[in-house]
C-alpha cells in the first residue's frame, strides 16, 4: 500500500523534520498539532486559546489531506497541567462531534512552549 505525505500552508509549520499527515490507504495520521498559527509564530495566553488554535490546525491538517475531524477514530491529547482537563472536554466537544466518538488518550506531559497538543488518526475508507 502506498503512502503519501501531507503538507499544507493553512496550519503551523512542522518543528522538525515529518509531515503534517500521511495518507496511507483508508488510514490518515495527523501529527501533533499545537497552538501555533501558520506563520509558526505561537498563540499564547489562555488555555482556550492555545486549545482552539491546536484545533484548527489539526482541523486544517486533516482537510489537506481530503478528510475532516469527523473521520477521527483515535485522538490523543498532551495536556502540560492536567487540572485543565474539564476545559479541555468542553473545547474538544466543539471540534469532535456526533454520536460515533472517536476512542481518546489524555495524557499530562512535559510541553515546554504550549499548554497542549493533539494528534489524530482518521479513517475515511
């Protein structure tokens, strides 16, 4: 099965060397999307706000690759404080909808420039 790499103007810039996503068959992986705009400079300020601009990038991220956030089967979120975690369940709410939830990890890490990321795995077979 073949892949194909992914990159789009419309999200932040990767910080390092991999691709927005990678198409492979019915499958689409999103990286981690974190609260930058597309110029890579970084949102800061609240939480919500970092939260939001994570969203539209990976929202962004799936749509060059042909898919929606409606498509996720699997996402997974790294929260720097995990005490924003009821905040994160009403945000999330806004991007993934419907009564076919997508299966989801919520982890505390170590982020040092940005209170969150999210990454994705979409199946649009």
């Amino acid at each position: 099965m073949p892949k194909r790499a992914i990159m789009t103007d419309q999200a932040a810039p990767p910080g390092g060397p991999y691709s927005h996503a990678v198409v492979a068959g019915d499958t689409i992986y999103l990286a981690g999307a974190v609260p930058a705009r597309p110029d890579g400079t970084r949102v800061t300020g609240s939480f919500a706000d970092q939260a939001h601009a994570a969203f539209r990038n990976l929202a962004a991220c799936a749509a060059a690759a042909g898919a929606s956030l409606d498509d996720a089967v699997r996402v997974g979120v790294y929260l720097r404080d995990f005490g924003d975690f009821a905040e994160l369940n009403e945000i999330y709410k806004q991007y993934i909808k419907g009564d076919n939830l997508p299966v989801r990890t919520t982890l505390p890490v170590a982020l040092e420039d940005f209170d969150i990321e999210i990454d994705a795995i979409l199946y649009v077979g």
